[in-house]
C-alpha cells in the first residue's frame, strides 16, 4: 500500500491557503487510477514553484462527491461527467492524461503476460461463469499452457471507482448479458468475489490470495510486478498492456471535438490498440473563487507542458498539444481564466 495525500482539513480545500507571500496549497481528491501521475507532478511542482498539491486517492465516486460538496479544489474521476450533470452541478471538467488498465493474476508458476484473455471470457469470470483455470473457454484461448485445476477468486473494486466504470464500459460492450445484467457504472452488484479499496486494495489482495484475478491501472502492474494478461482486442489481435497500445485507442477518437471533452476510449478499432484504454478528467466547480481554480489550472498547465516525462515513465499517455489548446480555451470560456505554465 502506498502512503497517500491526506486532506487534513475540509475548510483548507475550499480554495487555497497562503503558506507564504508566493507558495499556495490546493487539495483534490479522486480517481486512484491517476494517483501515481498527480503525485509525481505534486512533487515536482512544489521544488520548482513552491506550491503545494495535496491529492487524496479515494476513488472516483469520492472524488465527485467531494467537489459537488465544495469540500476540495478538484475532484479526479476516470468516468467523465456527462454535460447534462455537468451543468446541472455547477461543474467543468477536462482530460489529464490517456492510460489503461490490465488483467492481474496470481498462479504460481506461470509468468507474467503467458495468459491470454478476451472481454466476453472476462465478463463469464467475473458473472461467475467461469469458475476455474482450467476452464474450457480459458485453455481454448491458451493452447500448450498448462492451466492448473484452481478456483478463481474474483477480486473487484469495493469503493465507487472509475477503474470500475471503464471496465464494466469494455465488457458491456463485449457481452450483451453483461450490459443487460450489471451495465456500467462507478459501483456494480457484483455477483461474485471480494472488494478492495482503491487499485491498491485490488493489487494487495491478487498479490495475497492463490488464484486470485482483479483489474488495476497499469501503473500499478508495473509499480509492483504484477502478472498480467494479454487481451484479444477488438481486431481480433492478441496484444499486450503498453502505453503506445493506450495511446492507439486514444488516436480513435478526438477530444477536441466532445463537448466538454465527454469521449470513452473503450474497445476503440485497430490492430494495436490496447482494449481496456481510458483517461482520468479533472472537475471543477465555475462557483469556486477565481482565485482557486487559477491555482488548479496553473497546476495542470504545467503538468501538461512540463510534466510529459514524468508521465510516459510510468505509461502515461501526455495529451496531445491540440487538446492542451482546447482545454485551455475552454477555461477561459468557463472561468474566464487564461493559463500558461511557469
């Protein structure tokens, strides 16, 4: 488990505080899926300007409760906010980064990426389907790999999640059962398995449980060696989690075009394409003092234009520089805020 941002106080996030005649400090809170990327940035924001980012990672559903309620500068959600509900609130919201997330099992002797999996064989596993390795529907997608005779135990998110939301968004457009049955969404009724908190939660309890197989941020496959799946995409190619396989989802569609950068990138056309692809959105409230959005935007600016590094080193997908365009024009239309990066 990774040590988090923590909001320490509700009132401190209502906008920012002075911590001397330049430095700020804003909080958010959200997604868990961009955790890794937002901290990374935080740091390295505050060596080079002095402000202060303290991100708490509590899921997507938190992170839109928490920015509806006024109690954080920004909220992250991995499943974006339709225009109705974004007018409805009150609220902005704008792409960070393209990313995925993976298959992760626990099977003693067999190595990372040796398992191939498709999205309607996942939706069977995890409708309780499917109930063992060794599965006929599994060794058909597995020829000459010795499957053993084990239990899978199915872990899933506990909390409102956008990881979730993406997940369920891929297979209910793989298996018709799942779509009519479960949908997607943040939460789901899910017939089978155990919850964990968080990607981390997820991650700890695969590590942990002998046949265990859940679904995390590729960031954390990597961050703690994870064995992975390959996916059948939409093609019909075997392929592996990779940030160029994100980024060839992400190539399908065109934020800049999407009102209110509303797009999901799941089970996007393309022999390269990673199926299970997605973003994290950034919300923010047009009632908040100007003064705290200029510090959330200022903040993103400069990860968008000084932050690429930091993300591909984790398989991050950076924005391409006509979506930083349109995100910025759109604060100003928003906010009536015009940003630059320092």
């Amino acid at each position: 488990m990774r040590n988090h941002f923590v909001v320490a106080m509700a009132a401190a996030a209502l906008s920012f505080a002075t911590t001397n005649a330049h430095a700020v400090t804003i909080t958010g809170a959200g997604s868990t899926w961009v955790y890794p990327l937002v901290a990374k940035w935080a740091a390295a924001y505050k060596n080079k300007t002095g402000n202060e980012v303290n991100y708490a990672s509590i899921g997507s559903g938190g992170g839109i409760k928490q920015i509806e309620g006024g109690v954080v500068a920004f909220g992250a959600s991995d499943m974006p906010l339709t225009p109705e509900d974004l007018a409805k609130n009150g609220l902005i919201q704008f792409p960070t980064a393209i990313a995925g997330e993976d298959m992760v099992y626990n099977l003693p002797g067999i190595e990372p990426g040796k398992i191939v999996l498709s999205g309607p064989v996942v939706a069977d596993i995890y409708m309780n389907k499917i109930k063992k390795w060794n599965d006929p529907a599994i060794a058909k997608l597995n020829p000459g790999l010795k499957l053993p005779d084990m239990d899978i135990t199915v872990v899933h998110r506990s909390d409102a999640s956008g990881t979730t939301f993406t997940f369920a968004n891929y297979l209910s457009k793989v298996s018709p059962e799942w779509k009519k049955t479960l949908g997607a969404n943040t939460a789901i009724a899910w017939p089978t398995g155990v919850g964990g908190k968080g990607n981390e939660g997820v991650s700890a309890y695969v590590q942990n449980i002998k046949g265990a197989i859940g679904y995390v941020e590729y960031a954390y496959i990597l961050e703690n060696k994870l064995s992975y799946t390959r996916m059948i995409n939409r093609a019909g190619k075997t392929v592996s989690p990779s940030l160029s396989g994100f980024q060839a989802a992400a190539g399908h569609v065109d934020f800049t075009k999407a009102k209110d950068f509303y797009v999901i990138l799941t089970d996007q056309p393309g022999d390269d394409t990673w199926p299970i692809s997605g973003c994290t959105w950034q919300i923010l409230r047009k009632s908040a003092p100007k003064a705290t959005n200029e510090e959330v935007t200022k903040f993103f600016a400069w990860g968008f234009e000084k932050g690429q590094k930091m993300a591909t080193d984790i398989a991050f997908g950076p924005l391409p520089p006509s979506t930083v365009a349109a995100i910025k024009t759109y604060w100003k239309a928003n906010l009536g805020i015009e940003t630059a990066a320092k």
